[in-house]
C-alpha cells in the first residue's frame, strides 16, 4: 500500500466531500489532496475532512501545479476537456479516473489510454451514480441462464443539492447530447428528437416523462449479459418518496427479462433508492474504487481500461452501499 496521498481534482465540491468522508471513515490514515481551482475553498474542505491539504491546481502546466509531489491515484470530478489530469497521470504511471464524460465523449480518454496503454490504470467512471446501477443488475443477472432485455429507469429529484461542476455535467449531457445510444435487436442505435422521450413508472406508480439516456452503463450490460435489448431512461421531477411527504430521494428501477437456469421465462425487478439522493452514492462508488486504485483494497490494479463495475467487488459493495443508507427493493415482475 502507498503512503503517498490521493487527488481529488475537484474534490470541494459536493461529490469529492462524499468521497473523501468515505475515505477518510476507511482510511483515517491515507493522507488526501483536495485539489481545486478555488484554493481557499479546497483548504476549507480539507480542513473540514481532516489529514487533507488543499492545494490549486493548474491545468495548463504539465505538473498540474504539484511539481514532483508523489501522488497514489488520482480522481477527477469535473470535466476537463484538455485531458490534462489524465495525460499527468500517465506520464508518472499514477491510476487515474473520471466521472464526467458521456458516451459520446470518450473518444479523446480512450485515444489516450490507446497511445500510452501500459502508462497507468485509466477508469471511465461515468457509470450512473458510478456502480449504484451496474453492481446490483448484475448480481441479478446471476439468476438467469439468459438475458433478453435490460430496462433502466433512473429518478432524479429535481431538488436533489448538486455542485457547480454537477450542474455543468447534467445540462451538457441531457440537454447537448446528440444522440442517446440503445440497443435494439441486438444493435447498437442511436435515438434523437421525439425517438429519444420516453416514460418512466416511479416507485409510487406514476408515470413521468423521461428521455432515453446512455450513461456507460449501456455498454457495461450490452456486453455482460449479451441482452440484445438494453434501454436507458432518465426522469427528473418530484421522487416518489417526497410526493409521500418525505425527503427526497434517488430511485434506479432495474428490470431484467429472460430465461432462467431452468429454462423457464424469468423477470426481474427491482430498485436501488437512497433517501438523501444521488450523491451519497456517487461518492461511495468513486472511492471504493480509489481504494482499488491506490492498493488499499483488494491486488493492485495493472494497467488498462477500465469502468468502476470491472474493479468493484460487488459483496463489498452491496454491503457499504446498505450501511450508507440505500437500499435495494424487490418489485413485483411485470412490464412497465
């Protein structure tokens, strides 16, 4: 295990603050870098979390603004369109991870990784809610012999706090998406305009209107079940727990269809909620996986490509994932 301290690029805002408390619950010891644009508040933050420095961080020098500071892994939280902090990473073999950019956007993360493969571990992160989908659906998907078709249909509150950087993310993805990407009869399609909205059905039952999204967790099912359906739909409004009168909350209905290890027709449905919405889970799912990167969990990473539920261990995971409030609910079986 390395001594040296992880990065949160990012780690201010709302989502780097949940993983460095969950770092810093697991791991009292790991000394964390707090880095941010705004220095201040990076000092305020890692004061506020304890052994944690915030220091500025410069992304148009090659060093980031560290110079030859050692670092463990490195995770940012907010897009960085020069790909600056994965090319620093790289270039010192530091793992590195991201939870910002749409399907759409990979090309230049994976240009990168494709030129350097052996550099450092690389993490595409951006799994919804990095984990909180794919991990319990495939578990799921344990029961079956044969996939046909995967339904995701995920709740955003439309109170539910985000960060600056989460808000920036959120308009670019839902509203300058080109294209959202299914898969249909076994290929990969692209839906747009009125093709792309869509319904979902809330745990209370109601409908609401919703778009067809692709977060990386369509090609995370795609290849593990082989379904030759797999959907992605997002809706963002009144969550099912606060139309009840209660707090907000974040739903991800998963629905999976096919044939089980007895040949009989099987379905699946079931919810992950958290009764204080999407960034408790976000930030649970980015540092699990930091703790694969910097060796504090599990063998050490080697290098490659990677998405969060590839280093995930799906035990632990649902373990933590219940002890940090969420819950998963069993549905009954019937087609939304």
């Amino acid at each position: 295990m390395s001594s040296n301290p992880i990065l949160l690029v990012g780690g201010s805002g709302i989502v780097g603050r949940q993983t460095a408390r969950y770092l810093r619950d697991a791991h009292p010891d790991v000394p964390l870098l707090i880095g941010g644009r705004d220095r201040e508040r990076a000092n305020a933050a890692a004061a506020e979390i304890g052994n944690a420095e915030g220091i500025a961080i410069d992304l148009t020098a090659p060093d980031l603004g560290l110079g030859e500071r050692s670092i463990s892994a490195l995770a940012l939280f907010f897009k960085d369109d020069a790909i600056a902090c994965l090319q620093f990473a790289q270039a010192r073999g530091i793992p590195y991870m991201s939870i910002s950019s749409g399907v759409h956007e990979i090309g230049p993360e994976v240009a990168a990784y494709m030129h350097k493969p052996n550099a450092a571990p690389v993490v595409l992160g951006a799994e919804w809610l990095v984990g909180a989908t794919t991990v319990p659906a495939m578990e799921a998907a344990k029961s079956f012999a044969r996939i046909d078709s995967v339904q995701i249909s995920a709740i955003i509150d439309e109170q539910d706090i985000n960060g600056p950087a989460t808000d920036i993310d959120m308009e670019r993805l839902t509203k300058t998406l080109p294209a959202a990407l299914t898969v249909q009869d076994g290929h990969y399609l692209w839906r747009t305009g009125t093709d792309a909205q869509t319904q979902v059905v809330a745990l209370d039952g109601r409908e609401m209107p919703a778009e067809v999204f692709s977060p990386y967790d369509v090609l995370v099912l795609a290849n593990e079940t082989g379904a030759r359906e797999v959907r992605f739909r997002l809706a963002v409004g009144e969550s099912s727990s606060r139309r009840l009168g209660k707090p907000l909350s974040t739903e991800i209905i998963m629905e999976l269809s096919g044939e089980d290890h007895a040949e009989q027709p099987l379905q699946i449905r079931q919810a992950v909620v958290h009764p204080e919405g999407q960034m408790p889970l976000t930030g649970l799912g980015v540092a699990m996986v930091l703790e694969r990167l910097a060796g504090l969990s599990g063998q050490p990473v080697p290098p490659g490509l990677y998405f969060p539920f590839q280093l995930l261990n799906p035990a632990r995971y649902l373990h933590q994932l219940t002890s940090i409030g969420g819950e998963i609910l069993k549905l009954d079986a019937h087609s939304q």
